[in-house]
C-alpha cells in the first residue's frame, strides 16, 4: 500500500512540475504518425527512474521537453509497443549537436520485464493515452493541455487495446475573456477592448450598491460556465472577489452572470465529444466602474 501511495505521489510532482508546454511522444498506428500527448513510461515511477539513470548524463533539456527524451511507439496486434527512444546532445558548436537513439541492448535491459520476443510490451500500463493530429485548436501554456482538431483515445488494460475512440474537434469564433487585454497574453489579432466596452457589453446597474460608490474596480470570477452548440451562455455562476465580503456582492455577481447570459455569442469548442466554455469558465476578469 505504501508503494502505491509513493507512486501516486510521485505521478502527481511529475505532472505538476511541467509549468510550460510539454512535447509529446510519437506513435503510428497502421503506418499513421500520432502525437502523443503524454509519457507512459511515467506510469510507472520505478521504471521512469531507471529510464533516465539509462540516458546519457549530458543529454539535452528543454523547456518544452523535461523528459529529455522522445519515446517512439506503435500499436501492434492490439498492444502499445515501445519501439524506440530518442534524445538530443547538444554542443556549444550547433553544427555538432545531433540526434541520437538509445541502444537497443539498453533500451530491452531497461524494460526487460516487458520483453516479448523482439517487442516491448507497455504492459505496465492501463488507462487512455490521448493521441492527436491537425491543426492546433486550444492551447495552454502547461503541459498537454491543448486541443487538435483531431484526437483519438486509446483505452489499455495491462498495454493491451481495449477500446478505441476518435473526436472531431472544432470551434466557433465568439467573445471569450483570454481574446482580450484581459489576459496576460493577449491575441495579437484581436482588437484590444476598452473598459467602456466592456460595460457596455455586460451592464450592471451600479445605482443599485450604494455601498459600493467609493469603489473603482471589481474583480468577477467566473467559476462555472456552460455553452451551447450555438454560443449562448447557458448557465454561469460568477463570483466578486473584490471587493471582499461586501454585503451586496451575492446580488451583484447574481446580476453579473445574468448579464453575461444576455449576451450573445460566445466562443465555442467541441471538444472530445462536449461543448466547453475555453476561455470563459474559471476567470477572474476586472471591472472598472469609471475609466
């Protein structure tokens, strides 16, 4: 029970460490290339461990790339196989630095529990790797959190293919809070919005908090939200962080998540089978009462 626990545990300071975008790996199914959004070896932190003491010390690190490797996989006859991992060695000289594949000597005697003849079975694995191809549709600055157009999940049990599900992944231009300077990175293409704008596409009837008079700005944060197929805001709660614990701020975030519900359209993603409110849902966005 205890090693199940350290390995959790360990899982979770992996994932939570990324903070930039991470690359994945690559994997071909029928002669197709897929990226994978994700590192399977990490499944296994005993396995992970002896991954790296395997690699060569002066391997190159990026920032999209913590691993310091590219693992290159397949599925054959119903089973994820590990077939190959590359890395980079850099050198002050660019013209020296090079692409290099670890051995295949050391590559079996590091997964050597989940050698099958010629193959190395993912046998340590269950669950769904998320597999991804097309033009980029969503993007976070963390880790695989971002969306293609195309994405397929591929369901393990022990390595073995159990189930396998393909998404057509869109989206529908309409206002969304990361497209404006309300963002920290802001899209270039976007014009940016003013204040004044930005009450008069949410009104909110400020006569009504007497209380508020002296207060310049309020700090709404969006804290659940939904979207149809057709950009309406189907239900939102919003909450006021500042200011705080005013009296009348259940009223006015009330009256705030009518008014964005008033509005029409938002941005909408299909994702992976579901409307979702990217760019909308989990915001806090500013306020000013008065330019």
């Amino acid at each position: 029970m205890k090693k199940y626990i350290i390995c959790i545990v360990l899982l979770f300071a992996t994932l939570s460490s990324y903070a930039t975008a991470q690359e994945g790996d690559i994997i071909y199914i029928d002669g197709e290339q897929w990226e994978l959004l994700g590192k399977p070896v990490y499944a296994d932190s005993v396995l992970s461990r002896e991954l790296k003491e395997a690699l060569p010390k002066g391997r190159g690190f990026t920032t999209s790339n913590w691993a310091g490797y590219t693992a290159y996989w397949s599925i054959q006859q119903e089973q994820l196989c590990l077939d190959s991992i590359l890395y980079e060695i850099y050198d002050h000289d660019p013209k020296k630095s090079r692409t290099e594949c670890l051995s295949s000597d050391t590559l079996h005697r590091v997964f050597s529990k989940y050698v099958d003849g010629k193959r190395i079975i993912a046998t340590w694995f269950n669950g769904d790797i998320r597999l991804a191809k097309g033009k980029m549709i969503y993007y976070v600055h963390d880790g695989f959190e971002r969306n293609y157009e195309n994405e397929r999940f591929v369901t393990l049990d022990h390595g073995k293919v159990s189930g396998m599900k393909d998404f057509q992944n869109y989206f529908v231009e309409g206002f969304s809070f990361d497209r404006s300077t309300l963002n920290r990175w802001p899209d270039k293409n976007i014009q940016p919005m003013t204040n004044a704008e930005l009450r008069e596409l949410f009104p909110l009837h400020m006569e009504n908090y007497p209380e508020l008079a002296d207060v310049k700005q309020i700090v709404f944060y969006i804290k659940r939200a939904r979207v149809d197929a057709q950009g309406h805001l189907v239900e939102c709660e919003v909450e006021v962080r500042r200011p705080k614990d005013a009296e009348c701020n259940p009223r006015l975030a009330a009256e705030m998540a009518e008014a964005m519900k008033a509005y029409y359209p938002w941005r909408v993603f299909y994702i992976n089978g579901e409307f979702r409110a990217y760019g909308i849902e989990k915001y806090n966005f500013p306020y000013k009462l008065r330019d």
